[in-house]
C-alpha cells in the first residue's frame, strides 16, 4: 500500500465509523496537522492524540462532520 493508498482508507473509515480500520491504518507515531481557527487546530502526535481528534469532532459537531480528501502530499 502506498502512501495515497493509506490516506484514501483512512477518509473511508472515518466515513463508515471503522475504529478498527483507522486503527490499522494510522501507525502510532503518526502526525495529523489541523491548520486554521477551528476549536481542533492542533498538531496531533500519535495514534492516541490523533484518535482524540477525531472523538472531539464528531463531539463538537454532534456526529454530522463529513470530510472529503481532495488531494494529498
């Protein structure tokens, strides 16, 4: 698996609610930056951080968040 292959799994188990799929996807060490103003912007550093993150959108959004990979680096 490439890494725009990993990428593209991690968006469609975010969408389909897959922990378990997010989990084999995500390596522990990995980082997730979330650049802006948003209550989540944040570097996140680790699978743990990172599964924070998105326990705390689906929160702060009360489950309705959608996001769509428009590209990837």
């Amino acid at each position: 698996m490439n890494a725009d292959d990993g990428i593209r799994r991690v968006f469609d188990a975010f969408q389909g609610g897959d922990p378990r799929a997010l989990f084999e996807v995500i390596a522990a060490d990995a980082v997730w930056v979330v650049n802006g103003t948003v209550p989540v912007a944040n570097v996140y550093e680790g699978r743990e951080e990172i599964f924070h993150l998105f326990r705390e959108t689906r929160r702060l959004t009360g489950g309705t968040y959608l996001s769509t990979l428009r590209w990837s680096l």
